[in-house]
C-alpha cells in the first residue's frame, strides 16, 4: 500500500513538496522533466563550507543546534542542486537526546561508555523516550531547514533499531558484531526490551522530523547486512517493522536502506518500506527483481567510481538510471555514502548529468 493521506493541516500536506520529482518517484508516479537525484552523506564532510562552519564545534554538538544543523543541511542543495536535503544529523543522536552516555571519537565513530550484556546493563542506561521538550533542537532544526528548502524536499533521518542496538551493545563501531549477534540469540529478554525501546527512541525521532516539516523519512540498517535471512527476519525485522508503522499516519513516504542486504531486500521491503534502498553490490535490476518489481527503489552507484575517469563514472551513472527503469520509481542515489575525500564538483556533475537524462515516459494505462 502507498503512505496514507495527510491530514489537511500538516505542514506537508499544504507544501509544495508533494509534487517534486524526489516525492513523485517515491510514489510511484512519473517524475515529469527533472528526474530526482540526491547522495546519502551529501551533507558534511566532502564540503570545505562544512568544514569551516564546525570548526571548533564537535559533531553531536553541531547536530543539536538548530541553526548549525540546518545550516549544513542546506549547503549542498545549495552547491549541487539535488533534489532532496536530508537532516543532518547521526545514528547515535537519539541516543544522546535519551540521555545516553554516548560520543563520537575523532577517527572511531560512535563510542557508548557503558555497552548493554545484561538486563543490569540495560537497566542502568535506559531512559523515557524522549518527548517533544527533549527533542525540540530537532524539531527547530528541522523547521529552519524547511523554510530554507521551499519546494525542495527534506528527508528525515533514523537508524534502525539493529544498527543502534548495536553500538549499544559493541560499545562502538563493530563489522563482527560478536557481542551483538551472540546477545540476539542467547537472551531473548534482554533482546527484545533493547531493541523494543531503541525502537520507540527512534520513532519519536522520526515523528519529531515529519511533524516539523520533513518531507519523506528514511530508515538506515548499516550493519544489517552482517545478518542472515533467517536472523533478520527473525530478530530484526519487527522491530524496523515497529518504527515504519509508527510513522504511517503521517502518511510521508518510508524508505529503508541498509547495506550489504541484496538477500534482504524483500524482508525490508515487507517492515513497511514504501521505497528500498539498494546498495552498490548488486545490480539494481536484479535488486528490483528481487523486490518483486512494483517497489519503488533508489540507489545505486558505487562510490568508489566517484574517483574513477569521467569517462568510466558516466557509463556507469548511465547504466545505473538505465537499470532502474524497471521500477515503478526510481531515485537516483549512491549505494552507500559520500566518502569524506570525495570532489565535490564530482557530485555536482553527477547530478547535471543525471537531470539531463530525460525520464522514461509514463506507461500506457
């Protein structure tokens, strides 16, 4: 099913935004002349305007300011003309705002100083989930954005609750996620209540998005890729499951993304995904196959290619927007994030060359 209708007083339901190219293909409908293009981690560390405007200020703390935030979120649109903003913001943000003990180390990422093993664990470090007073910086920050943006939509963001979980439990960044995997299937108590209440931190994030102005939301899996089929459907996907149907009423588009998951894609699209994200792993027709073929998709051009020839990037953004016209909707986008050495007049012809491709033709009733 499509996201339900708004109610007539919501900030996206009277904006312009719901007929931008980025919110048609979410929908399903043709796009019109622009086709919609935009870069998971657009914001943030490939700008020198980003640079300069942290300086002196870490990045939690850049991510709770309303005008910092917006700001940074801003600056890309600006300098590439994508087709969508995307909150700034960061996994671990809810987590900081409940009241967690939790910061990102210069060259680690997030670091948690007391990891969940035992329900003692859990205990001492689980908070309410947050409320409007708690995450009122996010929802300035997200108004001042929306006012910035005019018809150009801004997308809201959340981590899952596995990957969140997850430096809950590693106490950092981990690929192995031994702790993490080890604790999902020994104690299912302990399981279930983490990630029932990373569930609810993170749903009151994302309402606090939308209920600002966002746009559209997106649900990030980054380490559910490191999961089997049977692991993730089992304890994983109810969860994200949770997250989707708490934003339904509001009726904005869901999009869910994680990487490494080509053997996911189906399970993440039945959590409630109105779009999947796909990764640069996979071809994004099979992706798109694999979904059944009636999901609209985004994605998935390789970042590495973004240091290759002109030449070489071309044929592969070609190919890439070639491939995703077997999806009812496609937006253009990385199969993962910007990396921090990126070009950023690299980006910005990516996305000149992206709008001059001109959309497939709706299809005859």
């Amino acid at each position: 099913m499509g996201p339900m209708p708004l109610p007539a007083n919501h900030p996206w339901h009277a904006s312009a935004t719901s007929e931008s190219p980025l919110i048609r293909a979410y929908t399903g409908r043709p796009v019109g002349e622009r086709r919609p293009v935009w870069f998971m981690r657009q914001a943030g560390r490939s700008l020198p305007e980003y640079k300069k405007v942290r300086e002196g200020t870490g990045m939690l703390e850049s991510c709770l300011t309303p005008e910092l935030a917006s700001e940074i979120t801003l600056q890309p649109v600006r300098r590439h003309d994508v087709d969508a903003a995307i909150f700034y913001s960061d996994i671990v943000v809810p987590l900081k705002v409940a009241g967690v003990d939790v910061d990102i180390a210069p060259g680690i990422g997030p670091v948690v100083q007391r990891p969940i093993r035992t329900l003692a664990d859990l205990d001492a470090v689980i908070r309410d989930v947050p409320g409007p007073e708690e995450l009122a910086a996010i929802s300035a920050g997200v108004a001042l954005t929306v006012d910035g943006l005019g018809s150009t939509p801004l997308i809201g963001f959340a981590g899952a609750p596995f990957t969140v979980a997850s430096y809950l439990v590693e106490g950092k960044p981990s690929r192995d996620l031994l702790h993490t995997k080890a604790l999902m299937h020994s104690d299912p108590v302990l399981w279930d209540r983490l990630l029932g209440w990373v569930a609810e931190v993170s749903l009151a994030f994302l309402r606090a998005q939308v209920l600002a102005g966002a746009s559209a939301i997106q649900l990030f899996d980054s380490w559910a890729g490191a999961l089997s089929l049977a692991d993730y459907s089992t304890f994983v996907a109810p969860y994200s499951a949770r997250v989707l149907a708490g934003v339904a009423d509001l009726g904005v588009p869901r999009v869910h993304f994680g990487t490494s998951t080509g053997e996911l894609l189906a399970a993440m699209r039945d959590a409630g995904a109105d779009v999947v994200g796909i990764d640069y792993r996979i071809p994004l027709d099979t992706g798109i196959e694999r979904l059944g073929g009636h999901v609209p998709v985004q994605g998935n051009i390789d970042p590495a290619l973004l240091f290759a020839p002109w030449p070489v990037l071309e044929a592969h953004v070609r190919d890439v927007v070639a491939r995703g016209a077997a999806a009812p909707g496609h937006v253009v986008n990385l199969g993962h994030g910007v990396p921090p050495e990126t070009d950023p007049t690299v980006l910005t012809r990516v996305v000149e060359l992206v709008h001059s491709i001109a959309p497939e033709p709706a299809a005859a009733p």
